[in-house]
C-alpha cells in the first residue's frame, strides 16, 4: 500500500437499492456501505472502491468521510466480500468520534527466537481490545526471544499500548513454547544385518 493513501473519503447518498442496484454500484467501481451510529439514522452511500479497497487490507481503518459536504469519522465494522471473488459488495461503517473508546480485534505477531530445542506455538491469533477510536494499533507484539520450554503467554502477559484496556479474559493462551519432539535415529544397515545373521546359519 502507497504510504501516501490518504483515509479521507469522498462518498455519495445512495438512492437506489436491491440486489440490481448494488451489482451497477460495484460495476461502477463503487462499494455500497451503510453508516450507523450515535442514535442517528442509518445512512446508505457508496464509497470509491479502488481506494477503500486497498485501505481495507488493513484492519479497523477509520474513514474521515465526507459525504455531500458533511464530514465525519467511522468505523469499519463488517465487511461483506464475495466468498469466491473476494470482491467486497458491502460495507458496514460505525461513527465515532475523537477520544470516543471503541472495541476492535487487533492481530497479534509473534516476533523473537524462543531458547534452543523449542518450538513456538500461536494458539490465538488475535486479541480485543478496548483503544481510542483515533489510535487503533496495527497489531500487539508477542516478543519470545529466549523463552523456554514449557513457558506458557496468556492475554494478560501482552504488552498493551498506551491507554489499551484488554477485553479478553487474562488468562486466555495466546503463545505456548514447548520442547522440541527428539526423533529416535534408525538402526544403522550393517546392526540390522546383524541381527539376522543367526537365523542365516541356522538355515545352514
């Protein structure tokens, strides 16, 4: 993604609906979307889809949406995509607001070289967080350098960003390092022989 990519979104009020309406929408190069939120109405436009497209390929973007001169900041909440295409035909936008707490699912890397001998398991893959709706983190860092076997990183163990409250339960298991399985070398060719020569001379 072009680090230049700007959030600011220039939509449209939608006026015309269904399953016809929406195909000449995305034919269009448009995305339709829905705004809710803060005891509003909801509200149906369509948005660019180039450029909310490649927005998208990161998680809980905020859009600072203008829409027939109205400006607001929202929340990407859901978003539809076609199961085959991967083509997105629809999005769900939350408002909020500066300084507005918001609940997101933020990915979490692993990062590190664990003890010698061990292998590193990532049981969860992401963790909730309650963050500022201006300052949602790309992702929380899981760092393993030197951990060794039989060490177990639960959600409470994460290192938070600043003003990050965690939502999920702290004991939940986020990284497990257990010690490598020992393989038992096979019997060398020549013990093996070996072994049979008996039954040979018995034969004899």
């Amino acid at each position: 993604m072009s680090a230049d990519l700007s959030n600011r979104i220039e939509g449209e009020v939608r006026a015309s609906f269904g399953k016809g309406a929406a195909r000449r929408i995305r034919a269009a190069g448009k995305i339709p979307a829905v705004i809710y939120g803060h005891g509003t109405a909801p509200r149906h436009v369509t948005l660019p889809g180039h450029q909310v497209t490649l927005l998208l390929r990161k998680a809980n973007q905020v859009l600072e949406l203008s829409i027939e001169g109205e400006e607001s900041l929202a929340l990407v909440k859901d978003v539809q995509r076609d199961p085959v295409r991967q083509i997105i035909e629809h999005i769900d936008l939350l408002v909020v607001r500066k300084g507005e707490k918001v609940h997101v699912e933020v990915p979490a890397h692993v990062e590190g070289i664990a003890a010698p001998s061990t292998t590193v398991l990532q049981d969860t893959m992401t963790i909730r967080l309650e963050v500022e709706a201006t300052h949602i983190p790309e992702n929380v860092v899981i760092d393993v350098t030197g951990v060794e076997a039989g060490t177990h990183i639960t959600a409470g163990q994460v290192a938070l960003p600043k003003g990050a409250v965690l939502l999920d339960d702290p004991e939940l298991l986020m990284v497990s390092v257990t010690a490598k399985a020992v393989v038992a070398e096979e019997e060398p060719a020549e013990a093996a022989a070996e072994a049979e020569a008996p039954a040979e001379d018995a034969a004899e």
